[in-house]
C-alpha cells in the first residue's frame, strides 16, 4: 500500500536541507520506526524469515509511506548473561550482569566493529533512487549501563565503586562508538542515530554532571566521527533534557528526536532550538492516540505552518509508532504533510 503519490518520489536530500537547519524542497516526515503491522500494510510483504527480506521490508514500507530515508536498527544488542525476560515493561532495577570486578571481568564484551555489515551492501543495490539509509546504533551508553547493572545499583555504585562504574561506561562506549564508525562509513548510509534515553519526565537519570563525565564524550565521538565522514548525527533521547541542552548542542547533534507535549511541547521546543539544532517529529504519541484524525491534522497543518519560513523541521510523531497507534491517526499526520501548500 501506497500512501504517498507517486510524484513524491524520495530525495534523501531533503532530509539533509532540515538537518542543515534549512527549508528543504517540500514538507518533509521523520520517524524512528514503526510497528510490525505498518511495516506489513506499507511494504505489500508479510514478516520475512531472511536477514535480507526483512531489511527490504522496512526500506519499501518507508518508501510507500512517502519518507526520503528509511531507519534500520542496530542488528545487534549487548548480551545480558543473567537471562532478561521479554516483557512489556521491563523494571530499570532488573539490571544484573556486572556487579562486582569479577562480573567486569567475565562479561562478554561486545566489537561491534568486527561484525559483518554486509547487509548493507546487499541493500545498497536494492534502494530506490534518491533515498539513503539512517542506522541506529545499539542501545545507547546509559541505557546499556543502566541494563547491565540495574538502574539503583548503577546510583549506589557511582558513589560506592565509582572505578567500576567508569569502567562499565568505559566498555559500553567504546562498543557503541564501534557500530557507528563502521555504520557511518556505508555508501547508503546519510546519518546515524545516537539512541540513548537521559532523562524522566522531569530531570535526567542522573546527574548532569555524571552524564558529561560518562555519556555525553561518546556521543560527541559519534557526531565527530559522522562529520568526519560527511554524515550526520541524530539524537534520540527521551525525558527532561533542560539541563543538559547546551550540551546537546555542544556535542554536534544535527538534529533532536524525542518530545513529549507534558516535558516540552515541539512548537515550543521549536522556537527555543531550531536556529542551533534541527528539530525532528514531535506529534506526542497521547495526542496521536487519543485525538480525532481532523485534530491531528489540523496540528500537523498549524505545524507546519509555524515552520515553513524557518526551515530545520521535519513532522513526525513525538517518539514512534507502536501498535496501539490507530492506523488511521498516523495516516492523516502523513496526508497532513503531503496536502501542506504553506
């Protein structure tokens, strides 16, 4: 299925005009993914068993859904020796692995540099003109260590075995920079995504001067490196970030994905940010949910409209979209974006 009309053809550049904080060609969408449903309905091709075909689904599905790139996740995830279960909800404590230096010791530390990214050459041949590919990294740096070691613990520890700790980031950074020096440096490739949530609904995880210490010299290694390489670097972070925005910025990110209308909305986050950082979705996912299809898209419209002469905006949802988004809502923010005229 086909929501975009064939004159939209995709042009990866647009997406570069709006991360250069510019006005690009026409309205442009940004997602970070999608759910498996969509996935299907968008790309015609059912859930695939093939490395391959999987890749080839979420590239047509965001093609047909009228986007310039399409975002592939990280294959790859650290390996949790102590058995995580798959759940819905999973607890920030449940973290179990390292403990002790002895758990640091025995862990089984992922290269992501010595995995085979052939994939994407496979891919390369197979992608419509004009569109390219945005990766997404593993897990982000704090996200990992907080999984690794358990949310309370990680906090006792920073003050208790603070040596540990760094070191834990240490090795989680230095897998996380693996991935997107090799990611970045693809021929499909036009940008990497640093996925890493800091914060709650109303300050960062830990403290800022913890995350400059131990996350944020990561993240400015994967925006250097992507630079370097002529990419660009997005953040995908979650919660109350105020804190810590000129760090954001100081650390190179091209663009900022991830806002939620009770933190701060993206109109506002708009006009505060757009002359220093792209800002990327925002439609929060309550709104999307809840709200009539004519709410949505007259937000998406009034949007857009807010945007249009300063460039640096691409429409999107606030976060994702997950299988309790009814198809119907994300489809009218897409046709709100295709029928914008100014």
């Amino acid at each position: 299925m086909r929501i975009a009309s064939p004159s939209r053809a995709p042009d990866w550049r647009n997406l570069a005009e709006v991360l250069e904080r510019r006005v690009p060609a026409r309205p442009t969408l940004f997602e970070f993914f999608l759910n498996e449903r969509l996935y299907t309905a968008l790309s015609g091709m059912p859930p695939q068993s093939e490395e391959l075909g999987c890749w080839v689904r979420i590239v047509r599905a965001f093609e047909n859904a009228g986007y310039d790139y399409a975002m592939l996740m990280s294959p790859w995830t650290f390996p949790l020796t102590h058995g995580k279960a798959d759940k819905s909800t999973v607890s920030l404590n449940q973290g179990d692995a390292i403990g002790s230096r002895a758990d640091f010791d025995r862990y089984p530390w992922p290269d992501y540099g010595a995995r085979d990214f052939g994939f994407l050459d496979e891919l390369l041949p197979l992608m419509p003109q004009g569109m390219k590919l945005i990766m997404c990294g593993p897990d982000g740096v704090l996200e990992t260590a907080i999984a690794l070691m358990g949310y309370e613990r990680m906090c006792e520890m920073l003050y208790d075995d603070q040596g540990l700790v760094e070191d834990v980031f240490a090795k989680v950074g230095e897998a996380y920079l693996s991935f997107h020096r090799k990611a970045a440096d693809h021929p499909a490739v036009m940008a990497v995504v640093s996925s890493d949530d800091w914060g709650f609904n109303t300050q960062t995880l830990i403290s800022p001067a913890h995350l400059r210490k131990l996350v944020f010299p990561w993240h400015r290694e994967v925006c250097a490196l992507a630079h370097r390489l002529g990419k660009y670097a997005i953040l995908h972070s979650c919660g109350a970030l105020d804190g810590v925005w000129e760090d954001i910025v100081a650390m190179g990110f091209d663009g900022r994905h991830s806002y939620e209308d009770n933190i701060l909305p993206v109109e506002r986050a708009y006009e505060l940010q757009h002359s220093r950082i792209a800002v990327l979705g925002g439609i929060d996912l309550g709104f999307l949910v809840r709200q009539s299809e004519e709410e949505i898209a007259l937000r998406c419209r009034q949007l857009l409209r807010q945007t249009a002469a300063g460039g640096g905006y691409a429409l999107g949802s606030g976060n994702s979209i997950p299988d309790y988004v009814p198809d119907g809502h994300y489809y009218a923010m897409l046709r709100a974006c295709f029928a914008f005229d100014g």
